[in-house]
C-alpha cells in the first residue's frame, strides 16, 4: 500500500508505519516490521537503543548485561573469569 489506510497520506520512503498516525501501511509491512525489531533486538546496536530509549536506564541496562550473560556460552564465561582472577592478581599486589 502506498498511501495510509487511515489518514491518506503517502507513505514516506521505506518507512513501514504512518508517521502521524502510527499505523502500518499493510499487513505485511507489520511482519516485516516486526522482524526487523527481532533481529534489531539481537545486536549489540539494538540493545543500546534498547537502553538508550528506556525510562529507567540503569535497570535496562541490568537486564541487558543479564541477557547478554544468559546468552554466553559458558567457554567464553571461563575466559572471562580467568581474565578477571588473573588482573585480580596482578592488580592487588601494588595496594
Ligand atoms: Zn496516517
């Protein structure tokens, strides 16, 4: 659909949604819509935005570090831990 179904207006570029009436232009404008905002949401450029937008910032970015976390494979969460046991180490000595 080129025009909004509700106000009329032409559709702006690639822009899924009416911009004054925030409706979408078609029914397969939400599915893709709603696929961008998947795949958005699973990239580092998303979740800032994510936090970015949110009201309460810190709790946003909580539960992003806590996702990010859930989705570390546990390899990685021992690499992690032995990087941080090893400045651990080298940092506490010079106190
Ligand atoms: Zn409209």
């Amino acid at each position: 659909m080129k025009n909004c179904p509700q106000c009329g207006q032409p559709r702006l570029g690639e822009a899924f949604k009416c911009p004054s009436c925030d409706v979408f232009y078609s029914q397969l404008d939400e599915l893709l819509y709603a696929e961008q905002q998947k795949q958005e949401s699973q990239t580092l450029k998303g979740t800032l935005k994510r936090i970015r937008a949110a009201e309460d910032r810190s709790q946003a970015l909580r539960a992003a570090l806590k996702t990010l976390w859930l989705n570390t494979p546990l390899k990685t969460k021992i690499v992690i831990w032995t990087l941080i046991a090893f400045v651990f180490v080298l940092v506490v000595p010079v106190f």
